[in-house]
C-alpha cells in the first residue's frame, strides 16, 4: 500500500489550520477535518494569504491523485458541500469538507538499513 507523501502532508497542514484551535484540541492529531482549496496548499499566486505560512509546492492534479489513493483506503473521505461549514454562508460553487482518517492506521513503524530500503520498496509494489 503505497500513499503519496504530497497528499499526507497536505491533509496533515490542512487540519492543523482549520477549525479553530479550542476545536482542534479535541480531536487527536490525524483525525481533523478541514475545508481547503487544493490551490490553497501552493498557493502561487498569494491569494489564499497569510504570508507568514509554510506553502506546500505540490501541483493540483497532484494532490488530486494522492488523495484519492487515500480515498480508497478511507484515509481521508470528503463530501462536496455548497456552505461553508463554519459560517454556514452559501459558497460561490461547490466546495469539499475533508475528513482525515489517519488515526486508523495500525502499521507498526519500522526503521529500514539504507541496503534494505530498495528490497522494502519492491515488496510493496
């Protein structure tokens, strides 16, 4: 099972920035929800601001593949919705509320040798 790092990364940032600190406490770290643009991550042009935030240089089309890899292992679900979740105003288009999903993760971690990574690396495929 193999997931795109670009993907993780960006769910991980995402519920880190969404939902207001007092609710983010209540939830367990991989397990937000969040309700970003993909475009957000990037962020080319500036136009998603703060300044001061880490960006993430990873493509539209990009994240798109990755997350739906991490659909399909129900790592992250999604619904479109037409209102924003948090002002409950309605959105100039249909937008998606994410869902991270990582906490269900039961793969015990382990620390590879640099000569045994490669072997590791085909044994997944």
């Amino acid at each position: 099972m193999k997931h795109p790092l670009s993907a993780y990364l960006a769910a991980m940032v995402a519920e880190r920035h969404d939902l207001g600190a007092q609710r983010r406490s209540e939830r367990k770290a991989g397990e937000g929800r969040w309700f970003r643009a993909l475009s957000w991550f990037a962020d080319i042009d500036g136009s998603y601001g703060p300044d001061a935030r880490v960006r993430l240089p990873f493509a539209v089309p990009t994240l798109e593949r990755g997350f739906k890899q991490l659909e399909e292992d129900r790592l992250v679900t999604w619904q479109t919705l037409s209102v924003n979740p948090q002002t409950m105003r309605r959105l100039s288009g249909p937008r998606n509320f994410y869902k991270n999903n990582f906490q269900t993760l039961e793969t015990p971690t382990q620390v590879l040798e640099p000569r045994d990574y490669s072997d590791q690396l085909a044994k997944e495929d």
